[in-house]
C-alpha cells in the first residue's frame, strides 16, 4: 500500500471487524483517520486499541447513526465547518439480515442504513473530496448483490419482508449507487474516483450479531470453515482506496473461487448493476428520501 501521510480517510462503522482493520491499517501508513461508529463506548475501545498499537498515530473518533439521515447531515456539516479536505470516504458500515425494524425517517433498515445513509454522506462531503487530489469514495458492497433486485414496489418491506431479499438489495444498491456516481462525476469533471470493494467470504462479527437461531448457526460453520480471515478480506477495500492506476468505476475482489476468497483483483458485478437505467431510478428515489440533488451539488463545486 502506498504512503497514505497527509491524508485525511473518513471510515464507517470503523469499531469493528472490516471498519476496524482498515482504519488501523490506513492509520499504519501515516493516514490521519476519522473513525465513525453508532456505539460511542465501542468505538472508544477501537480507537484505544488503534492508539497503543501505532503510538502517534493520528486517529479520531466521532458518533455517526446511520440510521438517522439527520445525524449524517449534522456529521457532514461538523466536517465542513472545519475545512479540512477529505482524501477517502469508505463506506463501510452496515447491518445483515436483522429482523424487520425502521429507521428513524421511516425506511427499511437495512436499505436504510446500507445504502441511503451512505448515499446522503458521499453527497454532503463533496465539496471536501473534491478539494483533495487524488481523492476516492470506495463503497463497500458484498457477493451477495448477485442475488438482489431493487424492490420498488415496497422498498420498505411492508408487504412481504425477507432478510437475505432485503440484504441483498441495499448491496445492489451499494453497485448501482457506486456505479452511478461514477458516471456522474465523470459527466460534471470532479476529480473524485468512486471504486466498489467487496471483501469476499470473510469472517468477521456482521453475520452472526444480527442473525438468529438457525441463521447464526449456519453463519458461525460458515466463518469457521469456508471463510477467509478478515485480515485477508480487507485487503479488497485498502486495494480500491489507495491501488494506483485505478480510473473510477473499478469493483475490486478475492480472485478465487467463486470470488469467496484470494487476493485483490478487478471482479465484475451482476449485469443488472451496471443498468444505467435502472441505477438513476434508484437514484432519483435515493435524493428524494435524503433531500439532496447531485446536479445542485456538483454546480456549486465547480
């Protein structure tokens, strides 16, 4: 990984697991790192663990619900007041398969907090990623957005809710977003690269704290025997975020079987993500539920 000194990466859900090891290994290479967590006490006991293991190395943490689209404008908002260019954005936080539940304006949690949140953030820190060079937004999607599709007939689950159905679609729409984000900066001249990770089958603490019962069984074999440890997996997410010679539009992961496991490489996603149809619909919804419009941004930015 190149030296990452000077710059500034804002990471999600960065108290555990996939959050967790990027921060600290971006920190490793001289990266100031914004760690972002919904637990406070959890997040706190990361950075701890961050700061003994790489004494001075320049980490912070802040509170960020995903789950609460106001948080996230107060989050960006605090950032913009400070100034401060943002070089890498990773979207990586998320939920899986819990049971239905809501977010705090009304969506299905999952879509809710996988990807509209994110959405609404990458949106609102613009302005700070565009005044960095080189700077990138790499979202975190999974394997499992092969089996999505965008329920817009009930996007919220309300008529018949299913947790891998509905997992599946906030990482279809993790691809179509990432995609579609990428055209548009390409379309307006920003020089922000957007580039999708999946870590593959990766054993971290996302399958089993929110499943139950015989779900978490299966997942707990599963991380035991078939999956590749999270040192490994996040090596697809550090690749995307700081590889030279990547353009925008990139989706790194495992190059083994069935992309559950291996080394970083460029993968292709399920065709029906890179639909350019069907990614500004699912655009147009996202800025209607998060209040924002990226032509409004991107013209002001230039």
């Amino acid at each position: 990984m190149p030296d990452q000194a000077g710059r500034l990466a804002v990471v999600t859900g960065a108290n555990s697991g996939l959050g967790f090891l990027t921060a600290r290994e971006l920190a490793r290479k001289g990266a100031a790192v914004l760690m972002t967590a919904r637990d406070e006490g959890r997040g706190e006991r990361a950075l701890a663990r961050i700061r003994a293991e790489l004494p001075g190395a320049e980490v912070m943490l802040r509170r960020l619900d995903l789950a609460d689209l106001d948080d996230v404008a107060a989050f960006a908002a605090r950032l913009i007041a400070e100034g401060r260019p943002v070089d890498l954005l990773i979207n990586n936080a998320g939920v899986m398969m819990p049971p239905h539940g809501l977010t705090r304006q009304g969506h299905e949690t999952q879509f809710g907090v996988n990807h509209l949140a994110h959405f609404a953030l990458t949106l609102r820190l613009l302005s700070l990623l565009s005044a960095a060079p080189g700077a990138r937004v790499v979202t975190v999607s999974s394997e499992l957005h092969r089996r999505g599709r965008i329920h817009f007939e009930d996007i919220r689950g309300e008529k018949a809710y299913g947790r891998l159905a509905f997992y599946a679609q906030s990482k279809l729409a993790n691809v179509l977003f990432a995609l579609e984000l990428d055209r548009r900066l390409k379309a307006v001249r920003l020089p922000v690269l957007s580039v999708l990770a999946h870590p593959g089958y990766s054993a971290t603490n996302l399958q089993t704290s929110a499943t139950s019962g015989a779900l978490r069984l299966f997942m707990r074999i599963g991380n035991r025997f078939l999956a590749q440890n999270a040192e490994q997996g996040v090596l697809n997410q550090l690749h995307a975020a700081t590889a030279e010679g990547l353009v925008g539009g990139e989706f790194i992961g495992p190059d083994g079987f069935r992309e559950m496991r291996g080394a970083p490489a460029i993968v292709q996603p399920l065709a029906a993500a890179t639909d350019p149809v069907l990614a500004a619909r699912l655009w147009r919804l996202s800025e209607d539920f998060a209040g924002l419009t990226f032509p409004s941004v991107a013209e002001h930015l230039r």
